[in-house]
C-alpha cells in the first residue's frame, strides 16, 4: 500500500531519518521527505524519547458533545425509529443539524444500537 498524505510515514523510513547523520536539509533530501518531518521527528526524539510517531486527531470534539445522554435515553424510549427521524429529533428539540453518518457514528461509540421490528407480516416472517 502506497503512502498518502494524512498518513505517518513507515516506522522504518523514520528510523533511518533519525539515525542519519547531517543537517535537516541533508537528511531531508536524501530520504524524499520534508525538512519539517525531519525536524518534527527529531524534536519529538529530544523532547519524548520517542522513536514513534504521536497519535493523529484533529483537536475537534464530537459534533453531539453533550447531547449523548439525551440521545441514548431517547432511543431506549422509543428503539424503533429511524437514523433520519432520530437527526430530525436533534433538529426540533436541540437545534442540532447533523447528518445520517454522524448520527450514525455517535451511536457506535457510545454503545447504542437501534433495533428494529421488521416491516414483514408475522406469519411471512415465520416461515423459513
């Protein structure tokens, strides 16, 4: 699999950046990286001790921080909507426009999952 950006470079291409020897400009040019990533990798070596890159996050909370409990108590009282109506709800009670995905996503990680009935008549659903 092929590099691309937003992706930290192999572990391997980062210990050879950081066992060389020369100026940030040298190392850079000689691996086909940025004179940042040099300087970035070494300075996390100096400061952390560390030969690994840190964790990638965006710094941007969740879109439904704080609404969590109120979604969770929405769909244990009624499991039976839809993702559409549960965003429809977030945008009549909260003012909180978000999307299927999102909403989708939220409740994964909190654990909730929405059960539905089927749509089928009891005795087709009997047979098998």
């Amino acid at each position: 699999m092929a590099w691309q950006p937003g992706q930290a470079y192999g572990q391997d291409l980062r210990d050879r950046v950081l066992h060389s020897k020369g100026s940030i400009r040298e190392v850079a040019a000689r691996f086909g990286v940025s004179k940042s990533y040099v300087a970035r990798a070494r300075s996390r070596r100096r400061r952390l001790g560390e030969d690994t890159p840190g964790v990638q996050c965006s710094h941007t909370p969740p879109k439904l921080t704080g609404l969590e409990q109120a979604l969770i108590d929405k769909v244990e009282a009624v499991n039976d909507l839809t993702l559409k109506q549960l965003c429809e709800w977030l945008q009549n009670e909260h003012g909180m426009r978000v999307g299927v995905s999102t909403l989708w996503k939220t409740l994964a990680r909190l654990g909730v999952s929405l059960k539905k009935s089927h749509s089928m008549h009891a005795s087709k659903r009997a047979r098998t």
